[in-house]
C-alpha cells in the first residue's frame, strides 16, 4: 500500500468517526448484512415512530484488476435517530469482516462494487397517521487523483446517487410507510485511488396525530360550567 494510500485510509475512517461521534451519536449496532440483529429506532419528542429495517440481503459482488472481492460479512449496520422524526441507517466496512481493511477500498488498475438491499417500515406508537416523505443519501469517501467512490441508493420510484462530486442527494418520496431499498456501492480506483467510509440512508417521515378523541377546548368550557352548576346547586339543597 502506497504512502499517499495509507493518508487516505487515515482520512476516510477519521470522517466516518466523526460522523459516528456527532450527527449518529446514539447509533446502536445492527449487527452485518450476513448476520443481522433487531435493528430498529424510535424517534419524535413523544416516541411517535419507529423505523425497523429488516430483511437485508447481500445481492452480488464485483471487481476488476485485484480489487477487494468483499462479502456480506464486510457490511456493518448502525441503526440511530436522525433528528425530530428522522431515522438513519448507516453502513460502513467490518475491519473485522472476511475482507482485510478498515474502508471500502480501490487501489489504481482497480475497482470494487456490492449490492445489498433491505426493507423498512414505518410505525406510528400514538393514534395518529405516518408517512415516509423524503431520504437523503451520502457518503463520507476519499479520493487520490481521478480516483471515485459512489453508493447509489434505489428505493422504488427514486434513487439518490451520492459521489465524491455529490456527497449527499436528497429525494422525495410519494409517502407510506414501507419501502425495498437497495444500495449499490462502487469504489474505482482509474489512475488514483477512492475509499469509502460510511454509506448513510436518511429517511424524513410525517406524523399527523389522531384527535378524534381530544374533545375540543369548547367543549371543556361546556363541561366547566356543567361542574360550576351542579356545585351551586347543591349549596342551594
């Protein structure tokens, strides 16, 4: 491994921790694609959702040149709130996975690439309606000359493509509350070199709360002066 390959893998992994140590402070672990765990995460000030992320697959695998052949051991999920009544799942390179390495990585003359899909639902905790709205895909990579990193994530009717160009795609969503996403990641080294951190999935939801059974404050004030009559009447007996 080259010495400006060495800076880049220090440089890629440094970004994925501070996004791990700041916008996914409370991330819980998911376990890998190839032996996932419960992978879910409740978020709103009044617990109103949960996002669960379920059924992941390891699809295929590619290379050209000697490029990693990586496996679904190499994928680690996290699982975290977003923020108000966002979820995240983010997916990074298992150093301890069948493939050496602490990124996902292409050396010049090289290039990896791996699908890998899930499904998410969207619960609502509380009366009331859900509904997926938007996502928002990026990366946190590094590249060395012409060197690129890329993770397109397709999730029926859209996709965001997200690069070392366009670090972060946002899309909107036709609502819901399930989706199949499928990720497509590629690093591709031409005459430089790429590595990729950290793939993040982002997803914005909508909640309208049920008050069909809140009566309304006009109805309060009717009920007061039920109360306030009833009391006057007994001091009158």
């Amino acid at each position: 491994m080259t010495s400006h390959f060495k800076a880049l893998f220090v440089k890629s992994i440094g970004a994925s921790f501070l996004l791990l140590s700041a916008g996914v402070a409370l991330a819980t672990p998911c376990g890998s694609v190839s032996s996932p765990t419960t992978c879910s995460v409740t978020v709103g000030g009044s617990n109103e959702l949960t996002y669960t992320f379920t059924d992941f697959a390891f699809l295929n695998t590619a290379q050209t040149g000697t490029g990693p052949l990586y496996q679904a051991g190499d994928v680690l999920i996290n699982v975290a709130s977003g923020g108000g009544l966002s979820g995240i799942v983010s997916f990074s390179k298992n150093p301890n996975g069948p493939t050496p390495g602490i990124v996902f990585a292409a050396n010049a003359g090289e290039s990896s690439g791996i699908t890998f899909s899930y499904t998410l639902t969207l619960t609502a905790n509380v009366p009331g309606s859900a509904s997926l709205i938007s996502m928002t895909n990026s990366i946190q990579s590094s590249n060395l000359g012409n060197g690129i990193g890329a993770d397109q994530l397709i999730l029926s009717p859209v996709n965001c493509l997200a690069t070392t160009i366009t670090p972060s795609q946002v899309c909107a969503l036709s609502g819901g509350t399930t989706a199949s996403a499928g990720n497509i990641l590629t690093v591709t080294g031409n005459t430089g070199n790429a590595s990729i951190g950290t793939v993040n999935n982002l997803f914005n939801a909508t909640f309208t709360p049920d008050t069909s059974g809140v009566p309304e404050p006009a109805t309060y004030g009717l009920i007061g002066a039920g109360l306030l009559a009833l009391r006057f009447l007994k001091r009158r007996v």
